[in-house]
C-alpha cells in the first residue's frame, strides 16, 4: 500500500489538495503519494514559524540542545525503518542508508546540539572601549534540499538554523519525500514544540519559489542544481535575502604515478576511486567524475580501474551483494542516457558499461551500468557539464601544471581527490585547485567542523560548523565606551 505523506505545519499534519506520485526507482512503481503543496501552505507555515519564534528563540541554548538531541534520539532508534524508507524512496543501497546515511543524520542532529551549548560570542576589549558581538537568529528561514541524500542534507540544514534559535520552513525534494516526512512525525512523537520545524512538501517551481519568495524568509540555505540555484540568487539578491548555495559539482581524481607505482598504496588507492567515481551510482555531488591520470601509469591504470569498475554489482537496493542501485528517476535515468549518447557523438570511447541494465526482479527500474569512457578532450562537454550518474572519463596529464589545468578546466570548483605520495607536491596541487574541499589520498572523509562548500558555479558560502551557526545568525556588536 502506498504511503500517504502529509505537510508538518504548525506542529500538525496538513493534507493539500492535489497529491503528488513517488516511485521506487528500482520497480518503477508508486511508492508513496507526496502532497502537491501551494502558496498557502507555504504561508501557513511561515507563520506557524514566526509564531514559534520569540519562545523558540527566547530558549536557553541548552534547551533548543536538548530538543535536537531528542529528536536524534528518536531518529535513532528507528534507524532500519528510515534505511528501509530512504532505499525505497531513492533507490540507495541499504547498506549506504543503514551504515551511513541515516547514521549522519543522527549525527548531524547532534553535532548542531552540541554546537549550539558551544556557540561563543567575541568581545573586543580595549582600542575603543569594549566590544562584544551578539549573534542573534535571523527568524524564519528557508530550508531546501535535493534527492540524492535526502534525510542526510535535510539535517545538515535544519539542525544548525534549529540550534541557533531559527523557527524553519524546510522542503525536502518531491523525488524523495519519504524520510523527511517520518522525520516530521518523530518531531511530533517527542512533542517538539509547534511551528519550530516545518515541513512543506510539492513541486520546487510552486512550494520552493513561494518559499524563496516569501518577504517574511529572512535567509535561503540551499543544496541543489546550478540552474536552480541561480535562480535563487537572482530573486534574493535583490530582496538582501541571506543565501546559502550548495550546487553542483564535476570533481577531478588527480593519480601521481607514483601513488599507482607503489604497492603499498595501489590497491588502497584503486578502491577509493572506484568508490569515488560510483557511490549512490554517481548521485553526490562530490562523486570524482574525472579521472586524471599521469601519462607514464595511464594503460596501467585504465586496465586496473576497469577491471575493478567491472566487477561492481548492479542491482536491487535491498540486494545485500548490491554496490549500484538504480537512478533516482525516469526522468535523470534518461538525462544520463543521453549524456552517454553525446560522450558516443564526442568521440568518447567507452571502455565498460555504457548501456541501461534490467537486474533480475527489477524489470521496471532505471539501472545503467558503471561506465568509463577515455578519449575525450578536457573541454568537451562531457568533461566540462555535471552527468551525476554512474559515468566517469579518464584523461592523461604530463606534469604538475598540465594536472592543474585540467582539473581546473570546468566552471565548477566543488571538490577534488589528490593521490600521490609526494608531499610537496600534493600541498602545491592542493593550493592550486580552483575547489573548496580537497582530499589528499582519501575521498569524503568528513569532519563536521569543517568549512564546506564550492567555488564559482559550484556555490556560494560555506556550511558546517562555525560556518553554518554564522550562517544563520546576524552579528550585532555593542560598542561600550570605558573612560
Ligand atoms: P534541483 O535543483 O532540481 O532541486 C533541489 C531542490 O530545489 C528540490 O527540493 C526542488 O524541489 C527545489 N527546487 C526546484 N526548483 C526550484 C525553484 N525554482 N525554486 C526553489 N526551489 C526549487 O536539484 P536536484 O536534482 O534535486 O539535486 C541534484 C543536484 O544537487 C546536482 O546538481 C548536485 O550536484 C546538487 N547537489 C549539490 C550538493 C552540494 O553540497 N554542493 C549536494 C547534493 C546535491
């Protein structure tokens, strides 16, 4: 039976009109019905929020702390059921959703509690009198997340404006709906306090834009497509809205030949960019799309990589021996088919995968195999335009700056993955990467404390820890004069 989810506003669950249909990417089937909202639901829910607002805010910090730690608590102890939930819903393999996904958005939850018990205002004492800089909430903020790590990126957004005395209107993706709206009932389980956290479901250009829109939204955090996010900036801009964009990402793995030449570290190495290039079938934006390769190990490596790319198994998420799940939708199964039809019309030669799968008992699903593709030049717009699939390319460099220039040869500037031994040169590459994270012989290897985000079309701003709590607060300082 499929689920009938339903908007959170004002600490109440709230049908709309019209519904909206979820599938289970790995059937094709209908899954769940999401509600369709509207405007008015989104006007609802601001001003639950703004209602919420001067108690939620008032609280002490360690008080919104211990609503944050409830709420992880409670995510916690239903971990199989949103695993479960999350793998239907996107199509993820369990054991991602159960082993990582779920237990970051536990995490997340907390990490912002603890973060908010933490939270210090400077003071400035002496030059000209004594300063010290209140960091207020902002209000009601807009909260907007995509598909690909639904639960995961919905916390990272919620937790850090909830624990800064924000009340939040939050959308969740309509791919991907499930999980937030569990969420929701778990924070109506425990008693979080109305209107402090809602949840309005439906389409971006309706719910999302209304939201963006809405005057009373002091600030947008939010993670998603360029297109989309320029879209946000282009109406916030204007407004003097605060805007938080995390955006897309075609992320370069750059391998020294002496990481592949030493033993000690091949495999290790090997494993890592396999993962890389296919975790969540290629979904994360920080998923290293481009291998570059040092021309004097580039056959080695290819053979080496494909075969390992050859050996992933393509199947049901809930398959315990699956390593790629399906695509998330129709839709973005046939966006990714033709990206591979245009690598073909490039000139791509495509080493492995390539084509759409049908895994036995997932007939009506959207598999396409792990594909790698060599032969393409750095500026085609293979290289050069996000896919967010399971494809990647490999490309040769001869030395530290033709590296550089490849890597740094897209309008994207998100994340990279560096594998070398050489120490100089893994600090002088990472200096010389136009990206806001990089990875030196690891990949996603997170640190919550951490400033996260992207350059150029890949975003603008940072999220996690001290970044985030400023984020969602305004600075105010109070200049007191001593003599
Ligand atoms: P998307 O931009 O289509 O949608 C993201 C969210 O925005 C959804 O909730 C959607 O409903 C909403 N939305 C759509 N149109 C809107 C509008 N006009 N106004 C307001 N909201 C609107 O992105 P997606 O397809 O869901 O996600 C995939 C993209 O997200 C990829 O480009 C990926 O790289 C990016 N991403 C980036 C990060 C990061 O941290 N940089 C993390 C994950 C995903």
């Amino acid at each position: 039976m499929p689920l009938h989810l339903s908007h959170l506003i004002a600490g109440q669950a709230r049908a709309s009109a019209d519904s909206l249909a979820v599938h289970d990417p790995a059937t094709g089937e209908v899954f769940a019905h999401c509600p369709a909202g509207s405007a008015a639901d989104v006007d609802a829910a601001v001003h639950a929020a703004q209602a919420a607002f001067p108690a939620w805010s008032g609280l002490a910090n360690e008080a919104r702390a211990h609503w944050l730690r409830r709420l992880a608590d409670a995510l916690e102890a239903r971990v199989d059921d949103f695993a479960q939930a999350e793998s239907h819903d996107g199509g993820k393999p369990l054991k991602l959703a159960r082993q990582v996904e779920i237990p970051r958005a536990v995490a997340n939850l907390r990490f912002f509690a603890a973060a908010a018990e933490q939270f210090a205002s400077q003071s400035h004492h002496g030059q000209a009198g004594l300063n010290y800089t209140l960091r207020q909430p902002l209000g009601v903020v807009g909260c907007i997340s995509p598909w690909n790590l639904p639960l995961y990126l919905f916390t990272w957004k919620i937790a850090p404006a909830l624990a800064t005395g924000n009340c939040v209107v939050a959308k969740p993706s309509e791919i991907t709906p499930v999980t937030a709206w569990m969420l929701g009932e778990l924070a109506r389980e425990i008693g979080f306090p109305p209107g402090v956290l809602n949840i309005v479901h439906g389409l971006g250009p309706v719910v999302g834009k209304a939201l963006v829109e809405h005057p009373r939204i002091k600030a947008v955090s939010f993670t998603g497509s360029t297109a989309v996010g320029q879209q946000i900036a282009a109406h916030c801009g204007p407004a003097l809205k605060k805007t938080s964009l995390e955006l897309g990402g075609k992320n370069a793995t750059v391998v020294f030949a002496d990481a592949f030449e030493d033993a000690g570290q091949r495999e290790r190495m090997l494993d890592t960019v396999v993962r890389a290039a296919f975790q969540n079938s290629g979904q994360i934006c920080l998923c290293g799309s481009r291998i570059l390769i040092e021309r004097r190990v580039f056959d080695a490596f290819r053979e080496a990589f494909v075969a390992r790319v050859r050996r992933l198994r393509v199947g049901g998420p809930f398959d315990p021996q699956t390593d790629l799940g399906p695509l998330v939708s129709r839709a973005h199964f046939d966006k990714v088919l033709a990206c591979l039809a245009l690598a073909r019309a490039e000139g791509g030669n495509v080493l492995c995968g390539g084509e759409s799968l049908q895994p036995l008992g997932c007939e009506g699903g959207w598999f396409i195999a792990p594909t790698v593709i060599d032969g393409l030049g750095a500026d085609c717009r293979s290289n050069t335009e996000e896919i967010f699939g399971p494809v990647v390319t490999l490309q040769a460099f001869d030395d530290d700056a033709h590296a550089l220039a490849l890597a740094n040869a897209t309008d994207y500037g998100l994340s990279a993955s560096v594998w070398t031994q050489r120490l100089d040169r893994a600090h002088r590459i990472a200096a010389g990467l136009h990206v806001g994270i990089v990875w030196i012989n690891t990949w996603l290897l997170r640190d919550l404390r951490t400033p996260f985000g992207g350059v150029g079309q890949s975003g603008l701003g940072r999220e996690g820890g001290e970044d985030a709590m400023r984020f969602f607060t305004e600075p105010k300082n109070i200049c007191i004069r001593m003599d």
